[in-house]
C-alpha cells in the first residue's frame, strides 16, 4: 500500500455528457466519463490515478485473456432528492471482492483503496449519477492479472480499475425461470461463490439454450443431485412459503449477494419469518402446487428484485399467480430503492454520500 491515498487525476477534455441520454439510459453500453485505475507490482498497490474512459493496452500474451484471472463487483450510485450522490453497501462489495481474490491466488484490494478510489471517481463523474426514478449509475470495479506470460502460474502484476455507467429503470416483468437439471454453475470446492469471469463464460450456453425455449433465465440446482435449488446465476432466489421468507444458505457454491442480505434484514426487521436452509426442487414445485407458496423471486444489484411468474421443470410448467399483487416483492423492492435515494431512514447504515 501506498503510505497515502494520492489520486492523480487526468480530466477530459471533452465530456461525453451532452451526448448522452441520461433519462433512458441503456444497461451497459454507455460509459461516464473517466475511470479509476491501480497498478499492483511489487507487492504493492501503486500509481492511483483517474483518467478519460479509454481503451486498455495489453501484451497478446496477458494471462487474463487465456486464463481467466478476473474478477469483478457491481454496486450503484444512486441520486437523492436532493442531489447528492448516495452508495449502497459499497464496504460490503469491498469485502467481497477481497474474498474472490483470495480464491483467484490475487492480492487483494484493500477496502480503504476501493472506497477511496470509488469516491474520487464518482466525485469527478457525478453529473453523470442520473436523477429519473428507478435510474442509477452502475458502477463496476474489477482486478485483472497483468503479467504477459502464457505459463500458468498466479501473476505478479495486476490492474483494479472502475468503470461506470448510467443504467435504466430495470423494473421488469415478471420473469419465466427454468430449473436446470443437466448442467451446473458451480460445484463444492468450485468457485461459484466468487465473482469471478469464468463462471459467468460457463454459464452462457445453458442460459441461451433456456432462452431459446421461451425462459428468461435459469434456476442453478446444485452439481451433485439437482435436487436442491440454489440461485439464479446473477442473482440469489427468495421463496415465500406460508408467509416465511425462504432461502438458500450461501457457501461454495452460492453467492454471497448483497441484495439478498438486505432483503434478509428488511425481513426480519419487519418480524417476518426466515429460514437459510437448503431447498428442494420437490419442496418448491410441491409449495406452488398446494397454494403455500406465495412469492418466488430473484434479489440482485441489477434488477434489486425480480419477481416470477413462471417455474419450468423437467417438461411441466409450473404457474405462480400473484395472489395478492406480489405484495412482498413490492415491498422490499420499495423499501431498497427508498433507503437507496435516501427517502427514508437508513437504519443499518448501508448509505454513504459522496
Ligand atoms: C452478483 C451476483 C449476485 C447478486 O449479488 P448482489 O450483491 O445482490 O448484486 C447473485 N449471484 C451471482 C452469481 C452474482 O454474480
């Protein structure tokens, strides 16, 4: 670690802000205009600088094209009625990342050099959080390995950078889920529970097979047996079953999201009933069968809560009518977006402003 946080910072010349349609925002394909970087070589974090959103250079070599040494995390700033600038459980995604490192053989970035460099960028970048309701800027930091060699071995040099972007509303229907019986997202001793690139590139084929089959997206049962249900690939599955919160403990094989975590805390909070305990296929299409189960839905940064509407099994389409207006789904999600643009109170202080 460097012995103090200097950010050198390197402005644009030229904002892509008056450009850009901040009201209708499109998910990834627009980026704010700079972004963070660190170096790491010789055991320490170095160089910390923020400059104009461009291209990367790397040697063809570079062992994270061939091998996969990357990981990310995704968090949003969001605007307050205010103005200002409000972050999520941005610690919490510090944490997490450190985590993944470990698992990678990465050095870790520490949190005071994540938040640090977050906040600077957000402070040079933050015309650019946009204000319409259920708009946020997206903001994804991710550490690569650096060294030009194509052996295989843990990499001596590494890049943390953040990237950010404006995203829309992502208040979606709900969705059609197809419980995935053949193949597998993440075994016991696997890396499922890291953020890391290969998962993800694994995931990919299974997933664009269940779409072409009419499903937006999968539900990941685990390797072994397929019998237990685990989550959803970009965001962990909640059930309600007689008015209980139900959902998979995290471990190996499942994310630790944040979303989850909250909505777990919103819960009890409000004195309702959770359980983390494995969950069987059997016990889910049995639940929807005999009407106790009423709520399913997926909890992510991306879409906070994503209600469903449908669950396929092994040929049988399974129909999850919203008995009374997914009136928990609702609620959480409301409950996140107004802790999140500081409308109401942030009891376990998950807010930080820039
Ligand atoms: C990121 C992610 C989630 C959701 O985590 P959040 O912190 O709530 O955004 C769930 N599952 C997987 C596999 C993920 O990558």
């Amino acid at each position: 670690m460097t012995e103090t946080l200097d950010i050198n910072i390197t402005q644009t010349s030229k904002s892509k802000l008056p450009e850009t349609d901040l009201q209708n925002p499109t998910f990834g394909s627009v980026y704010a205009d700079h972004m963070f970087i660190a170096d790491y070589a010789e055991g320490e974090w170095k160089d910390l600088r923020i400059v104009p959103y461009g291209n990367l250079s790397i040697s063809p070599a570079n062992t994270t094209l061939h091998y996969a040494s990357t990981i990310f995390e995704g968090l949003k700033a969001n605007r307050a009625e205010n103005g200002d600038v409000l972050v999520f459980r941005a610690d919490a995604n510090a944490r997490r990342m450190q985590k993944s490192a470990v698992r990678m053989c990465m050095p870790e970035v520490p949190t005071e050099l994540f938040m640090s460099g977050m906040t600077e960028l957000l402070k040079l970048d933050r015309e650019w959080v946009p204000t319409a309701p259920g708009t946020a800027l997206y903001v994804r930091p991710f550490q690569l390995a650096m060294d030009p060699y194509i052996g295989i071995r843990p990499s001596s040099t590494y890049q943390f950078l953040i990237i950010t972007g404006p995203v829309g509303g992502y208040y979606s229907e709900p969705v059609k889920v197809k419980i995935e019986t053949h193949y597998t997202r993440a075994a016991q001793g696997g890396t499922g529970f890291a953020k890391t690139g290969g998962n993800y590139a694994a995931a990919l084929k299974p997933a664009v097979d269940a779409q072409k089959e009419g499903f937006n997206q999968l539900i990941w049962t685990d390797a072994k047996t397929h019998e237990y249900v685990e989550e959803s690939g970009t965001m962990n599955l909640m059930f309600v079953i007689n008015d209980t919160l139900v959902t998979a403990p995290t471990g190996d094989t499942i994310l630790n999201g944040i979303t989850r975590d909250s909505i777990i805390q919103l819960a009890k909070d409000k004195g309702m009933a959770v359980e983390e305990r494995p969950i069987k296929v059997t016990e889910v299409l049995e639940a929807i069968e005999n009407g106790s189960m009423q709520e399913a839905f997926g909890a992510g940064t991306a879409a906070t809560v994503a209600p469903i509407k449908l669950i396929h099994h092994d040929g049988t389409d399974y129909n999850l009518p919203s008995v009374d207006g997914w009136k928990h789904s609702k609620e959480f999600l409301d409950t996140l977006n107004k802790i999140k643009t500081g409308q109401i109170e942030d009891p376990h202080g998950w807010i930080m402003r820039i």
